[in-house]
C-alpha cells in the first residue's frame, strides 16, 4: 500500500478531525492545496490564523465577534426586552438575514442530546438563567430546531424559564414557503395547524 509522506499524512489527520471531512475529502483538499499557487495557500493559513487568534464568543449573548460583546449586544435600537434562545452562532445569521427579528439573541452552543452525554451543563443554559434573572425581558423565543434533541432542549428552557415567571414562546414550525401540502409528512403539517395565526 502507498504511504504518503509523512508531513501529507499529518496534514491528513488534521483535517480528517473536522465534521464531515472524511479521508477521501481530506486527500481532495490536500491535493487542491499542492496544486494552487503558494499565495493563495499562504492566504489560507493566514486568514485561519486570524479567525482563530481574533474571533470570540460575545460575552453577553455567544454570538461571534471582534470585541468583548457583539454588534447585536451593543445596539441601542434593538429590544433587549426581547430574547431569542438559538443552538449556534449560525443560527443567528440566518435570523438576522431573514431582516424581521429586532430584539437580542441567546447563543446556546449545542443543544440536549443525551445519546451523545451532553445535557444542560454543557450549554450555555446558567448563562440564560442569570441574564433573564438580571434584566427580566418581556418574552425569551425558543428557536431550537424542530429535530428531537431541539424540542428535548426547548422543553427543558421553557419549564425553567416558566419557574421565573417570564413569557416563554417558541417558534412556529410548518408549511415551507413555496411547498404544496402533499409533500408535507404528517408531523409538520400537524405542527402548521396546530402553530396557526390569526390574520
């Protein structure tokens, strides 16, 4: 069997650790990366090294950022009366793209799974708990996903926030835009009635 040598190799291994990179992937990067230009890979490293060394989780919320707390964090014009609970950082890029949510985030950084041993102490769930505690907003939104391990999660966060007597919604799921009915599985279109709002 071919060996690579041992610097490919190590290379490898580096990336093979990340989600959805498996060996063959691993080999089509690696092989990308000796074809382009010195530059380009040069840049490569440099802008990983940057995202490493200056990126950080915003100490209010966990969204990313530059600076000690987020742009989101630091807007005056936003209703931090509102909190919106989300698994990642992603998911609050995909909420501000949408362009109609105006109040703060909650970064939880995962969600429940217990198949894989991580609970609510391994979230960013006290974090939540304090925040609500200090500055009582008028309604926290769960948007955790609608798989299973989300609905575990924003079941835990609403019996714990029911507990501080605060208003606790969660997102409606349902219908995609664009989509026909017959496409739909029987448990969305059962969350689309169920989650219906009055016009």
């Amino acid at each position: 069997m071919a060996q690579y040598p041992a610097e490919m190799q190590n290379a490898m291994d580096a990336l093979t650790a990340l989600p959805g990179i498996g060996p063959r992937s691993a080999q089509r990067i690696l092989f990308y990366l000796l074809r382009n230009s010195e530059v380009d890979t040069r840049r490569l490293i440099h802008s990983l090294g940057e995202l490493k060394s200056r990126i950080r989780f915003c100490s209010i919320c966990g969204n990313l950022t530059t600076h000690d707390s987020c742009r989101i964090c630091r807007d005056q014009y936003r209703d931090h009366g509102l909190i919106c609970v989300v698994e990642d950082p992603k998911d609050v890029i995909a909420l501000e793209a949408a362009g109609s949510y105006r109040g703060v985030y909650h970064v939880l950084m995962g969600k429940i799974i217990p198949l894989d041993e991580l609970g609510p102490d391994d979230l960013r769930i006290k974090e939540l708990m304090n925040r609500v505690k200090d500055i009582v907003p008028d309604e926290v939104i769960i948007a955790t996903g609608s798989d299973i391990d989300g609905e575990t999660t924003a079941l835990y966060l609403a019996r714990a926030l029911k507990s501080l007597e605060i208003k606790v919604t969660r997102i409606a799921t349902g219908i995609p835009v664009g989509s026909s009915l017959d496409f739909m599985d029987p448990a969305t279109l059962a969350r689309a009635i169920n989650g219906r709002q009055e016009y």
